[in-house]
C-alpha cells in the first residue's frame, strides 16, 4: 500500500522515532502527540480496520501496547495512567487507513489540556526539524526501558 503512510513508514521511505519493532508490528511515537510520549503500535500487515488482522497479530499489538507502558514508566516519564485507544474506521475518526493501536501516557489533572491538543494536534506543522530531533531523543530512551516479553 504505497500510498499508506505507515507502510511508507515501514518500508523506510519516511522517518518515524521507532522504540521498538519486530517481525509482526512496530512501536513509534506518534508525530502529533496527545501527551508527551503518546506511541502508535503498528501491525506489519496492511489492514484498515481491526477485523481484518488475525488474532495472533492482534494479541500481539495488545502485548506490545502493555510492553510500551511499563517502557514508560521505567523510563521515569511522569505517568500516572494511560489510555488505549484503537480507532477503527473513518466514523470512528481513524485517520490513517492501516489498524493502529493509541498508547497515550496521562498525568491526572490533564484532562482539558488533553481535549485541547487531541482536537488540535494535527494544524501543528511548523518546527518539524525540531520535532523530529525530540521524537527521536525520547524513542531511545523508551526503546531502553522497552521490556522484552513479559509474561
């Protein structure tokens, strides 16, 4: 799916600040983050929506979203809870076509500024150059943290 930024993504024609990656999916932060440290958890195979990808692919973006919250937690990040969200399909405001799995860290007391920036989040494209360069500095300290299986 060329035209898929995720697989673009995947394939290497476009940069992402990747924390983790395996044979089935991938854990990147996303580019316009909700919170600081909000990571996407990404199947390999190109589906648009949830029930198009096979259980063990499914079971596994659940894993690797447990896995990116205990990264960052060990890595200090203030977090006091998450939210989980999987938005699947156009209706549902699922903007990329390709199953996604939303691993936003909260700090309690957050709520409107989280409202605030999830509704505006995508009109900020200016200092990408900046951007990338903290994205990247905090996927690495995430990528240290990222436990390996846990059972």
């Amino acid at each position: 799916m060329s035209e898929c930024i995720f697989c673009q993504i995947q394939a290497g024609s476009l940069p992402a600040s990747v924390v983790y990656e395996d044979e089935l999916a991938l854990v990147i932060l996303d580019l316009f983050p909700v919170r600081e440290a909000h990571c996407l958890v990404i199947p390999r195979k190109h589906s648009p929506l949830l029930e198009g990808l096979d259980c063990a692919v499914t079971h596994h973006l659940m894993d690797l979203a447990r896995r990116t919250i205990v990264a960052q937690k060990r890595a200090g990040l203030a977090v006091k809870a998450h939210n989980v969200v999987v938005n699947d399909g156009r209706e549902a405001n699922q903007h990329v076509p390709h199953v996604h799995v939303h691993v936003i860290p909260r700090r309690g007391g957050d709520t409107l500024a989280t409202a605030l920036t999830w509704a505006t989040r995508l009109m900020n494209v200016f200092g990408m150059a900046k951007r990338r360069k903290r994205l990247d500095r905090l996927a690495g300290l995430l990528a240290e943290h990222f436990p390996e299986k846990i059972e």
